[in-house]
DNA sequence: ATGATCTCCTGAGCGC
DNA sequence: TGCGCTCAGGAGATCA
C-alpha cells in the first residue's frame, strides 16, 4: 500500500537509476488497468529519462521528447529494476529494456495502478484536482485551517481527500491523528485552532520519520530494487488493535469510516 | 457543492 | 487438503 513515502522512497530510486538511461525496447501486454493510457506505452522505445518527478502518490517521469509517462502503484503496483534474464514474476503489465542491460518492470496484481504515457508537451491533468502535496512548503498550517473550517467531514476522511491534502493514505492519516491526539471521528470544522498547528506538523513529521526509514511494508510494499520499508516497526496505532496505546496504555481500538479501517486510541485521541 | 457509498481487482487469511 | 467467505484500499463514479 504505497503512499506517500513509499511512492517518494521509489522517485528517489528511479531518479538515481533511471535518469540518463534510455529506454531500448518495449513489451507492453495492454493490461487492463484503471484507466487507459492517452498515448500507446510502446512509444517509451527509443526515449532517454530526463526527471522524475512527483506529486502526491503519482510519479512523472519526464522524457527527451517532452512526453510525461505517468505511474500510479494502486495498492500493488512494483516497479523494479531487474536482471533482463530474470525469470517473470505474475501479472507483469510493462517490461522496458534499458540501455545498459537492465529491465525496468511493473507489475500490478490488483491492478489498481495506472500508467498513462502523455504526448509530448500534452497537459497532464491527473493531478489538478488535488490540494498541495503533503511535503510542499505550499502544504501550510493556514492553509489547511481554512480547508478545515469549510468542511464537515470527520477528520479522517477530510485526511484521506487528496483534493485537500495530497499523498495521505490509510496508514498516515491514523498515525498523523494519533500524534495529534484528535479523534479521527472528529467533525473537521470542530477541530480546535490550538490543534491546527499541532496536526499540520504531526502529517509533516510522520511523512519525514517514515521516508527516513524507506516507508512502511505490510505485505508487499517494495522499493525499485526490491527492498521492504522499516516504518512497521514505528507504528503507534495502525493495524495495531487491542495492543496497548503507547501514550496512554488503552487498548488501540479498530472502527470502519468510509468503509475502510480507523485505528486509533478512543481514551487521548478525543 | 459536499459528503457518503459503491466499484474495481486478486491474494491472503480464516473457519469448517 | 480444500473450499468458500471476508478483507485489504486509492481513486473515480455515482448518489443523496
């Protein structure tokens, strides 16, 4: 489940890896993922990788002919650099043969994934929608009291909103809400000025602390290179329930918003 | 316009 | 051992 420090862990792969390189051959199975790509993947072939960039949990890889390939991991989107003899793990959409012997692969077994390719120069517009990305100096505290006295979503799904806040998922929102002390069932109007401050640099704090440790790993989450995440070990409430709260000792309790899992403390979190 | 709900998909885990 | 059920969740579509 890569959010955003997974998703930034891997940019910084990539950037180390991948820019300079040029794409060789292409062997794309049009695999049916999320949306369609504008652009057939095949026309990768022959391209060398300036930059990658990101936003949120989208990842722009930007080419010599100015055409953007965008990727999303979905929940188990991979994408690993890899022997080009190596064997094929399953659901491989995307295999790209680089210039120096190496593959670059995606696979996706969920396939909640995307990858678009963009013609050269096209707007990409995946991502206009969404408010600041949760590491960027434009992600302020004032910023986001306003956003907050606007809505009455419960705390957790206004975190969730990447039109808010970009780059949460699942995982940060409980953790960001539990350093906070706020209930994650907390209308977000209602959240007290005091706190503003407090959750503004808890989502901060937790995006860095967990990128320091190459982010989380549950069951599949890998870097470019095939690395698990170390954050796991540093989890306060998620996927934690009946183990004791580390700040106040009450059993961390599970509840379900928005038809996905709340962790959190109901007796420091309020 | 906003917020809630449903949908997509497959593998893992569980109970029997 | 194997079957069937439930669960996981990012983001877009749809509904109230």
């Amino acid at each position: 489940m890569p959010e955003l420090p997974e998703v930034e862990t891997i940019r910084r792969g990539l950037e180390r890896e991948l820019v300079g390189h040029r794409i060789e051959a292409v062997d794309w199975r049009p695999a049916r993922l999320r949306k369609a790509s504008p652009e057939p993947l095949t026309r990768l072939a022959g391209r060398r990788v300036e930059a990658v960039d990101r936003h949120a949990k989208f990842l722009f890889v930007r080419l010599d002919n100015d055409a953007t390939w965008l990727v999303h991991l979905g929940m188990t989107g991979k994408l690993l650099f890899i022997d080009a003899a190596a064997p094929e793990r399953p659901h491989t959409h995307l295999r790209l043969s680089l210039d120096d012997g190496r593959d670059l692969r995606y696979s996706d077994p969920r396939r909640f994934g995307m990858l678009r390719l963009y013609a050269p120069r096209a707007a990409v517009d995946d991502v206009a929608h969404y408010g600041p990305d949760a590491l960027d100096p434009a992600f302020s505290a004032e910023g986001l009291a306003a956003l907050l006295a606007s809505s009455r979503a419960p705390l957790k799904a206004f975190l969730l909103d990447q039109t808010k806040v970009a780059g949460l998922g699942n995982i940060y929102v409980c953790e960001a809400l539990w350093r906070t002390g706020l209930s994650p069932r907390r209308i977000a109007r209602n959240t007290p000025r005091a706190k503003i401050g407090a959750l503004h640099r808890a989502i901060v704090d937790v995006l860095h602390d967990s990128l320091v440790q190459g982010g989380t790993s549950f069951n599949d989450y890998v870097d470019h290179i095939g690395q698990p995440g170390n954050f796991i070990a540093r989890l306060s409430v998620f996927q934690r329930e009946g183990a004791p709260c580390p700040r106040c000792g009450a059993d961390v309790r599970r509840i379900v918003q928005s038809n996905r899992s709340t962790f959190f403390c109901a007796t420091c979190q309020r």
